[in-house]
C-alpha cells in the first residue's frame, strides 16, 4: 500500500476541528482570542540584540547536540531550580521546539515489543496530541488514562490494569498539567517513578509549563529521582523556552536524561533532527541564564489568576489553577458552549473534548472548555467577564 493507515482514523487535528465548529458563524462582537497556547506578553527586549550580534552563525551548520554555551546555560538553569547537577556534555541536548522532543522520543527509545506483545503508551486524558501520535508512529498502543476532577486532574497511573502495565514502555506526563493547570507533587513523581522501576518503562515529563506559577515552584521529576536514587535513563525531562520566555517562535527546548538515554536520542538526530540555528542558540542560551524577565513574566499571570479567581470564584465546579496558563471551566456541552460564545460575545474558546479521547464511551474533556489566557491583563479581563456573562449568569 502506498499510504500506511496508521493515521487515517484519527480524528480531526483540533485547530481544522475549531475552525470547522465556528468559522461558518458570525462573531458576536470584537474577536477575543481564547484558544491556542501562544504567549502575547513582551519577550526580553535584548533577545534580538543576542541574535543580531550572531547573526554570522546563519553561514554555519549549528551542532546537532547544541553549542556548548547553551548545554553549559541549561545545565547551569537546571542546577539553580532544582539542585540538580547534570552534565553538559552527555545528559542534555538542545531542541528545536520540545514538541520535536517529545514525539521523537518514541522512535529512539521505546522498543517495538515487550513480554511478546505490542508496546503500550501511557498519556493522560485530556493530553497534548503530539503524544497519542508519537505513540501511533512507534507502533505501541497508546493507553489513555483519565485525568479528572476525581483524580485530581492527573492521571492515576497506579489504577492502570497490570496486563497494560507489564507491555508498558513509557507514560507521558505534563505537569504542571496542559489544560487543567494541575502540579504533580514530589509524592505524586515518587509514585510514578516506583512504578516505572517495578514495570521497566520510561517517564516522558513534560514540564514545558513549569515557570508560570502561583506560589511555590513546581516539584520536578529529575529533582525527584535524584532524592530517591532512581536511574536517571529512566526519567527524560522537556523543558521549553515558549512559556518560560514568552518565545514561541524561537523554537527553542531541550531534553534531560541519562548518558544512555540522551546517546540514543542525540542518534537519531544525527540522522532525522534539525538543531536549533547558531544565532537562535545564543540567544537561547542567554535566555536560560537571565531569571529577572521569568519573574516578570510570572507576576503578570499570577494578576489573572487573581482575575480569573474573582470572575469565577463562585461559579461551581470551577478549580482555580495552580500553575499554567489555561483555565478548565465546566459547561454542559464544550462545543455548544464555545459555539454560543463566540456567536453572542466573539470570545474563542476551545472544547474540552477536542483534547480527550472517548474511552469506553466517554471523553473526559466533553463538560469543559479550555480558556487560554495569554492575552494582556486587560483584554484577558474583558474575555473572561464576556464568558462568564455569557455562560454562567447570576
């Protein structure tokens, strides 16, 4: 066969879905853009200034694995937010863009079988797609595990059936959570990496959204595993500058993990990556050393939570988050609510169940809408009273 039809019963990608539920409407009002996770605040304004004072990289080809200033700044970063010590020149690499990381990590690490059987992949539910199909393109079954408000908006991989668990070869999981805003303790990664051991599988953490917080700073997986003496090619760790940095276009991340681990992965970019350009490199690796444009950038969202908090602090089932910037609102129907929306006030949202696979009839995301609030303190204000207004009259 000349097409594989490994991807032919996907359903829809969810911005064509999006476009499909409201473009044929009119809008009711001035268009507020609630959907996609792109940061709108200011990226350090010297960003450009890196770049353009290494402009001469641009005749270069860049090092698959990172320059050695960026692996030295990301190190250097990873010791400062977690008391962890790794080493620049085999237990990190440079991505272009972690979505890359993530979805490349199946192809070099997980096996094709395991016990006999074909390979299962953990993932939350609600998830980020690039995991159910990084796991469809490595040939493993992708197991989604219902992230909810009974689990406390992460998934309870120790409830996973054991005759999963022993065919498992990795599980997905991001924390602070992608759309619940949900962190995973140290308990919770102590569990998860226990798990891992008893059943010989590896954690893909993507912690992409680990800077935008409240209070206290996210717990991270490699911190975990450090306390506890577990194996560090077993944990492989995705971090990104697009949140922390306001820098989405740059396309700049990296992954952390094990010699072992990072030796396989750095492999099979030698033959199917494309590193990060000189000029983009530098100026990443300065980014990872300044901490003052993070601090900002976070006191900017923790003023809409506070907004958020006093729009729908009283509106039932709403769960304040603890980090990210996504808002996770119950509604009867996420489609009809992001419909109605957008036809009586112009506000986008996106459907809760356009990030959930149905499971045994099911989708866990389909009473929800995800809110993304990127936007300017103000604009996210007009956005957020627009929807409550609209969706949850007093």
């Amino acid at each position: 066969m000349l097409y594989p039809e490994r991807f032919s019963n996907l359903p829809a990608h969810v911005w064509p879905r999006l476009r499909g539920l409201l473009d044929a409407h009119d809008g009711g009002g001035t268009p507020i853009h609630m959907t996609i996770g792109e940061p709108k605040h200011a990226f350090p304004a010297w960003v450009t200034d890196v770049i353009s004072q290494n402009a001469s990289g641009f005749n270069s080809y860049p090092p698959n694995d990172g320059s050695s200033e960026l692996r030295q700044a990301i190190t250097a970063w990873i010791k400062r937010r977690y008391d962890v010590e790794m080493d620049p020149g085999s237990e990190v690499m440079a991505l272009n863009g972690t979505r890359e990381g993530l979805y490349n990590a199946v192809v070099a690490l997980c096996p094709e079988t395991k016990n006999g059987a074909q390979p299962a992949i953990l993932m939350p539910n609600p998830f980020y797609p690039v995991y159910m199909i990084a796991a469809i393109s490595g040939a493993a079954e992708p197991v989604m595990v219902p992230a909810t408000e009974a689990t406390g908006h992460l998934p309870d991989f120790a409830n996973v059936p054991e005759d999963v668990l022993e065919r498992t070869v990795a599980a997905y999981i991001c924390s602070p959570a992608n759309p619940q805003g949900a962190v995973a303790s140290r308990d919770y990664w102590a569990r998860l990496i226990v798990l891992a051991e008893k059943y010989d599988f590896f954690i893909f953490a993507d912690e992409c959204y680990s800077e935008i917080y409240r209070d206290a700073a996210p717990v991270g997986v490699m911190q975990v595993a450090d306390e506890i003496g577990t194996d560090r090619n077993r944990i492989v760790a995705f971090h990104s500058l697009s949140k922390r940095s306001n820098l989405p276009g740059l396309r700049s991340g990296f992954v952390a993990s094990g010699p072992e681990t990072i030796r396989e992965i750095k492999q099979l970019r030698n033959y199917a990556g494309a590193p990060l350009p000189l000029p983009l490199q530098a100026a990443s690796a300065a980014v990872w050393n300044d901490e003052l444009h993070v601090q900002e950038n976070r006191a900017l969202y923790v003023e809409k939570y506070e907004i958020a908090d006093r729009i729908f602090g009283n509106v039932p089932g709403y769960n304040s988050p603890q980090a990210g910037f996504f808002l996770w609102l119950p509604v009867e129907d996420g489609e009809a609510a992001a419909l109605k929306l957008w036809r009586e006030t112009g506000v986008r949202v996106l459907p809760g169940g356009y990030l959930a696979e149905d499971v045994d009839g099911e989708n866990p995301g389909n009473t929800y809408i995800r809110v993304a609030m990127v936007a300017p303190k103000d604009e996210t204000a007009r956005g957020l009273q627009a929807i409550r207004d609209c969706l949850y009259p007093d």
